[in-house]
C-alpha cells in the first residue's frame, strides 16, 4: 500500500513516523517549502543567530532513506480523487492508496491595498524567515500588523538586531480577546518596556507602494503614517486549504474530518493546522493551529491509516509561549472574559514581570484553569488537578508540587494562599510535599492520597 502525505510540518512528519512503526507500507511526503523537516518554532531563533537552520532539523538527512520514507519537493496544484492522483505545477503525478491532508496553515490578508508588495509578509513558512532576512539589512524601521503571539516572535526577531519595531493592534490592549485584563495589560508595559512601539485601537489601512513595488509606509485608520521598510502581517492564520476549494472534499474554513481524522472520502484523512474537526471535545475548538495538537493528531491519523481505529483526544487545553522574556503557560478552561461561575485568585508581583492565576468553578469550587505569566507549573500536576477536579484549597495547600524549578527561582506559594486566605476568610496552610519528590508520589497517587 502506497501512504502519501501533503505536507512536512509536524503533522505530517509524525504520521510518516508512526507509519513506519506500525506498518511496512510505501510512504512518500510532500513539501514544496524544505527539503526537510524543520522546527517551525524554532524559525526566530535562526533570524537571532542563536540557531542554524540545519540546528532546526530533529532527524538527520539520512534518516529518511534508512526508515524508507520517500520525500518528494514539489507544488501540488490539484487532485484527483476519484482517480486517487495528485497533480505537481511541474507534471509530477502521484497515485495514492490512501491519503493524508496535512497542509499547514497561511496567514490571513484582509484585502488591505499594498498586501502583495515586497517586503510584506507573514512569519509562518520557511520562504517567510528567508524574506524577512533578505529585507533586514539596512532596514530602518518595520510594522507588525496585529497582536497574538506570532507577532510577538517577530517583534523580537526584529528588537534582537536593533531594528525599531511599531505594533498596529485592532483591539484596546494586547491579545485581549485571549489573555485576561491583568495579563493583557503586562503584555503592554512588557512591550513598551522593551522600546516597542504599540499603537492599540489601530487598524492597518494601507500599505504604500515606493514606485517599485516594495512598501515603504503604512497609513492606519487613524491617518497616521508610518515609515517603514517592513510589513509584518501576523493577524492570524487559516487553515492552508485554498487549491481543495471546489472538489469533492467537504470543507468549512478547514478541511471537514470526524474524531478519527476521516474526511468525507474514502482513505482520504487530514491532521494538524488544516482540520476542522467536525465534533471538537467540549473545551476544545474545531480548529486548533498549535504544535502539539499537530503532533497528536500525526499519531492519530497514522493509527487510524494503518487500520488501528483511535480516536482523536487532543485532552485538556494547554499553550505555551513567551511575551519576549515573560514566559507564559495555560492550562485549562481559562477565558479572557469568563463566565459568571468561573471564579479567579490572582496574583501578581510587584515587579509587574510575574503572574499566578488560578480559575474554579464558584459552586462546586473545583479548580478549572491556570494561567501563568512569568512562573513555571508541572504540566503534569495541572493536567491532574483539572481533569481530576480537585477542590480549590486542595490545590492551594499543594502549590509547592506544581513549581516547575524551585531549586533555580523563588516560589509564591505562600503570597496565593495568603492572597486566597484574605478573599475567603479561610485560614488555608501550605502542606510540606515539594519539588520534584512531591509531584513524583502526587501523580503516582489518588487526590485522595
């Protein structure tokens, strides 16, 4: 049987992997972007000089022809699926047993008037790191056009070799339709700490032509006009499913799959940032454009291609990031504009640079969510309390096992107690159990325990 996957993200790289753990099976991946599969995480550091793209590469290039796993470059432009063939712009043809959709994402454009012009672009794909070089020397000044976390890393990649940077957000403070008001507003000082500029309430209007194609200058909704010599467009991506528009694949603004990655056509699957899944879990979205969810559903689909049905369970939400050097982890139910039965403790240091949050249920008092700015929590010991449910001062009395590098920074177990303690009138004690040893027996052991 012959397994061919579109495209060479995580997504598909996974599937391609576990298919040859389970199976024997002819696997050919396809990829006009790179030779080879790269981390695409780790495409700001190249710009930074802290990494070399061959760095980024997790297998070796000889890796591939030892686990007989056929990498084909090349720009598919249409398929074929009553005849099971895929079309490249150059004549190749393919035929397929069965198929695999994992095409990534694109960055979104709003028809603004100069989109196409050199010098813009978004920071998704290999091509886009290489634009962004090829324009940075002598660049005097660059635009990023819309908030989030994409537009951070650019913000820095740019802040790392002292080229000034300029923020065009929509919305009246930093990525504030995800990030609650006390942690949106950190994003903001930490910004403007760093000498970025940051316009909020703005909106890109145009982009200007130089007479040769290339932008020089956006002009805002405001009439403001921006020199620069860089557009960066970070408002978001799409799933990446322009060429399938029109074929008898069923899709939405994603491709259309069930809970086993299955499309609307037989051996037809999809996995990763292209998918809309058709009954997403409860708390989970029907598209999801992160890592790790790529990296799952690659597994998943490899199971379900090579006859082994699973389902996907991409479990319970949880991101990463950093706002430049604040790192930031979520976990959880945590909404920038919550509910009414989400209660929150937070807390956050004087320094303005660190944040604890913790979300329950205001009833049942179960714990919900966290959300951390700046401090580090098990990922494992938060996944636990939530999906177990365990009480709020249950929770508080623990904080010490959720500390992710207590022998390397300081805690604040004790300022969310006390904070929790002077909210609720409780008199709450932090139990001893700590660090590494203490998270090890919790998760071995029952809440209970």
């Amino acid at each position: 049987m012959h397994v061919v996957i579109l495209g060479n993200g995580i997504a598909g790289i996974t599937a391609a992997r576990f298919i040859r753990k389970l199976s024997d099976h002819d696997i050919t991946v396809i990829s006009a972007e790179t030779d080879h599969f790269f981390s695409r995480t780790a495409l700001m550091y190249i710009y930074m000089g802290h990494m070399r793209y061959e760095d980024t590469k997790p297998y070796e290039d000889w890796f591939w022809d030892k686990n007989r796993i056929k990498l084909l470059n090349a720009y598919i432009e249409r398929i074929d699926f009553d005849a099971k063939t895929l079309f490249g712009s150059q004549g190749e043809e393919l035929v397929y047993d069965k198929l695999l959709l994992a095409t990534g994402s694109a960055p979104n454009k709003f028809g603004w008037p100069g989109q196409n012009l050199k010098g813009v672009s978004g920071l998704y794909s290999y091509q886009d790191l290489q634009n962004m070089e090829h324009f940075s020397e002598g660049l005097q000044r660059a635009v990023i056009v819309g908030g989030g976390l994409i537009g951070m890393e650019m913000a820095e990649m740019f802040h790392s070799r002292h080229i000034p940077v300029t923020f065009l957000v929509r919305e009246d403070s930093y990525w504030n339709m995800v990030l609650p008001p006390e942690e949106s507003a950190m994003a903001n000082r930490h910004i403007l700490e760093n000498g970025i500029g940051l316009r909020l309430s703005t909106e890109l209007k145009e982009i200007v032509d130089d007479g040769q194609g290339r932008a020089c200058a956006v002009i805002t909704n405001t009439g403001e006009r921006i020199e620069c010599g860089y557009v960066g467009l970070t408002a978001g991506v799409h799933p990446n499913i322009g060429f399938l528009k029109g074929t008898s694949l069923e899709t939405g603004r994603g491709i259309l799959a069930n809970e086993y990655l299955e499309t609307n056509i037989p051996d037809v699957y999809a996995a990763g940032d292209c998918v809309q899944l058709r009954e997403p879990q409860p708390g989970r979205r029907p598209i999801e454009a992160v890592w790790y969810t790529g990296r799952m559903a690659g597994e998943t689909a490899a199971y379900n291609i090579c006859g082994h049905q699973v389902p996907y369970d991409p479990g319970i939400w949880f991101n990463s990031a950093k706002f430049i050097d604040i790192e930031y982890q979520v976990y959880g139910d945590l909404q920038a504009q919550p509910p009414e039965n989400h209660v929150s403790i937070y807390w956050e240091h004087p320094d303005g640079r660190k944040s604890i949050r913790l979300v329950y249920d205001r009833e049942e008092g179960h714990v919900l969510g966290f959300n951390l700015m700046g401090v580090r929590y098990r990922h494992e010991v938060c996944e636990k309390w939530i999906r177990e449910k365990a009480h709020i001062e249950a929770v508080l009395q623990d904080l010490g096992i959720a500390n992710f590098d207590p022998e390397f920074y300081k805690e604040y177990d004790d300022e969310v107690v006390r904070l929790y303690n002077q909210q609720s009138g409780r008199n709450l004690q932090l139990k001893k159990r700590r660090g590494l040893a203490g998270a090890l027996r919790f998760l071995r052991n029952p809440l209970s325990a």
